[in-house]
C-alpha cells in the first residue's frame, strides 16, 4: 500500500498538529478535507474556507487517495491472492 510520505502535498511534523498528516506548509490536517467532503462541501469551498491550501494540493491529495485504494484493492481481491 502506499504511504503519504509519497504524496508532495502534504508533510507530517511532531511539532505541528499532533504529528497529523497536515497539507504542506500549512497546519490544515489532510483530515480535515475529507470530513468536510464527507459533509457534502465541494473543493471549491475547502479551498476557500481553508486558506493557504491550493485547488493543486487538494487536487494530488484526493489522487493519492484513490490511487491508494485501488491498490489497496487489486492487492486484496481474490485474483490477485490466487495467483501468488
């Protein structure tokens, strides 16, 4: 599975925000983006509600995610674990 540290637009510091996944150079925790897409916001809102994040961040977050996921589920379905 792949992990954040390959994703560019977002960094992990002890010293800022517990540690949590946070959108670079910025302290909006990666979290918070999906929680508020979850409540039905668009990008569009995120971006403004949350200054100092790009539409490109949210943009590479949101496909670092889904890219995540479909390897997360061609390594669990049941074709790719029957032909190891």
């Amino acid at each position: 599975m792949s992990s954040w540290e390959e994703c560019r637009a977002v960094e992990r510091d002890p010293a800022k925000v517990s540690g949590a996944w946070v959108f670079a150079n910025t302290r909006v925790p990666v979290r918070a983006l999906f929680e508020n897409l979850e409540d039905g916001a668009t990008v569009d809102q995120f971006v403004e509600w949350f200054p100092g994040v790009t539409r490109e961040q949210v943009e590479a977050v949101l496909e670092f995610a889904a890219a995540s996921l479909e390897l997360q589920a061609s390594a669990t379905s049941p074709t790719a674990t029957s032909s190891r």
